[in-house]
C-alpha cells in the first residue's frame, strides 16, 4: 500500500467532515420540503345547479361544507355557493331539511349553515371574482376570499358539465381555460400557497386539464366521455339525494378526526371504478410535495401546531395599571396612566 502524505491525510478528513455536514444539511432540508409551510384555511364550494330534481348536488356541497367546519374551517373561512335552496323548496316534504342519504340520519343544512351565494347569486362572474379578488368595494367581508400566500385553498365544484366546461344554473357555463387563468390570477396576486381542487361532475376531468399554475392538486370524479352517476334515490323524496363520487368521499371524511394522521395520497384512492362505475382522474404534476406525505386536514381541516411551555410568562397589562391607586367599585382614582375605563351603564339613570 501506498504511503499518503501528511497533509494529503489532513485534507482527506476535513474533505470526509464536510460531507458529513453536508449530507446533514440536504437530509434536513428534504425533510423540511415535506412539511406544509401554510399558516391558514379557505374553503370556495359550490353547487352550480338549480331545479328539485338536482336535489343531490345542493346535498353534495351541503355536505362537504358540514365536513370541513367538522375538522376546523370556520364559516369566515368558508366561501358557500348554492345556486338554489331546496330547504324551502315546496316539493320538499321535509322543509328547512336537507339530506345525502334516504335514512335521512343527518341534515345537512342544519341550523347553522351560512349562505354566502344563493340563487341567482351563484354566477360564473360572481365565482371568478371570488377567486381572483375582484369584487366592488361594497363587498362584505363574508362574500369574499380573504386567502394570502400562506393559505391552503379547497375548491370544490358539483354540478351538470361535458367536455371542457361546467354548466351554471342551465343559463351559462365556465370553460376549463377561463378556470386555469382564475387560478393563475390567485397564483400571481399570491392568493394561495398550495390549492386542492375536487369536482364531481360529468366528463370532470376535462376541468383541470388546462392548469397551468404551480402547487395544483386535482381530483375529478370521472374522465373525458365518462359520465358521473348519482348514488341512490330517496323514495320520500322522490330524487336521487347525493352522488356517486362525493357519497365515498364523504364517507373516508367521516373516519377522519382533526388530527388524524391520513394522507391526501389515501384520499385521492377514495372511490376504484367498481365503486363509482366511473374513473376517478387525478392531476398532482403541478403539486410539489408527495401527496402520500401531505396530511388531509392540511386542505380539509385547520389544525394548528402548537408548542407547549412550562415556563410561567408575566404580563405587565399598562392600560389597567395603576401607581398606588385608590380603587373600589366606583372606579380607580390617582392612576397614573390617565383616564381609567370604566363600564357603561346597562340601564342608565334618566336625566
């Protein structure tokens, strides 16, 4: 064997520390790119169809908004477009009731649903101005997406579509590009950070074939010249009450707590071709993250992390301070950090 010189041998080792460093270093950061870096929740959902007999696609949004408040999106956070109430619906046996399933276990739309599109509201104007921020001043803050570049975005669409398209209360109807250019808008006006977008309508696929924008992820209930079928009737009803695709989706999202571990990898499995009888299509090219390592409730839920401490934190609350006051239940006197606040009266005494 070779003698090696001295400060070869030198060389050799800081060479041989440096890669142990380095290699820390990139296992780390592949480890960081995993983890989600959002800080916050938003839900657009919407139900693009009107008439009693579309019954289940009102039943459909209905029940994804009841899931997602379920696991921690509040309603503020929450864009709810139905294009028709089949609560107050006259041929509703049932009125201010709405059921997916023909036990008629659950309503739907409880008593504590807010509306934020109804009706003629739910238009193809009214939805890409929400996405893209372009509303009147005049807008309330509750009819608008208040998303930032640390946002998680669930978009989820039911309706009547074909190929390129989804129908909008059978008066007019959203292109697949004029969708994408919405997105890209979001993208650009920094609306999103990573965005989850779920429809279940015929030939849906056909819907985010022309995405284009970065950290998509897409799931269609059927491919292009597929149909979507409905799940089954409601014989008091007389309608099918929820479709094929959102029944199964729903029914993992029911097994799913707010920290639950499963994945939205698990969930882009929910619902084989034998189950729907159409082909469940997913798009995750634009997503960078493997979404076998993406926690469902990062797009479903809003859990925070939080960090527990034992050490005890003193505050010093200035504005009730008060520097050898005198104080009983008429108020303080001698504060020195001026006026001191007081309640109103509830009944005040008259003049």
């Amino acid at each position: 064997m070779a003698a090696v010189p001295k400060g070869s041998v030198v060389a050799i080792c800081v060479l041989a520390l440096f890669s142990t460093f380095a290699n820390g270093d990139h296992e780390e950061q592949v480890q960081e790119f995993f983890k989600s870096g959002h800080t916050n929740n938003w839900a657009v959902l919407v139900d693009t169809s009107r008439f009693w007999f579309n019954y289940r696609h009102v039943a459909n949004v209905l029940s994804v908004y009841r899931s997602v408040k379920r696991l921690g999106i509040p309603d503020s956070h929450i864009i709810l477009m139905v294009a028709d109430d089949m609560a107050c619906n006259p041929r509703n046996p049932r009125p201010a009731t709405v059921f997916n399933n023909a036990n008629q276990n659950i309503n739907v739309y409880g008593d504590d649903v807010e509306v934020d599109y109804r009706g003629y509201e739910v238009t193809v104007e009214n939805f890409i101005r929400v996405l893209t921020g372009r509303l009147p001043p005049s807008t309330p803050r509750s009819k608008r997406l208040l998303s930032d570049e640390r946002s998680n975005v669930l978009v989820y669409m039911t309706g009547h579509g074909g190929d390129g398209f989804l129908k909008f209360q059978d008066a007019e109807e959203v292109s697949n590009v004029e969708l994408a250019d919405a997105f890209e808008q979001m993208w650009q006006k920094r609306r999103y950070h990573e965005l989850f977008f779920m429809i279940d309508t015929c030939q849906a696929e056909s819907m985010f074939q022309k995405f284009y924008s970065p950290n998509i992820l897409a799931v269609a209930s059927s491919r292009v010249g597929e149909d979507s079928l409905s799940h089954h009737v409601d014989p008091a009803l007389g309608v099918y009450v929820i479709d094929r695709y959102t029944y199964h989706a729903l029914d993992f999202l029911e097994g799913v707590q707010p920290g639950s571990k499963k994945t939205m990898g698990q969930f882009l499995k929910v619902c084989p071709r034998h189950q729907c009888i159409s082909t469940v299509s997913v798009r995750k090219d634009l997503f960078q993250r493997d979404p076998d390592k993406v926690l469902l409730t990062d797009f479903f839920g809003s859990v925070r992390n939080v960090e527990l401490v034992h050490d005890t934190i003193h505050l010093q609350n200035v504005s009730l301070e008060t520097d050898e006051a005198t104080c009983s239940k008429d108020g303080c006197e001698g504060s020195s950090t001026g006026e001191q606040l007081a309640y109103a009266e509830q009944f005040p005494k008259p003049l």
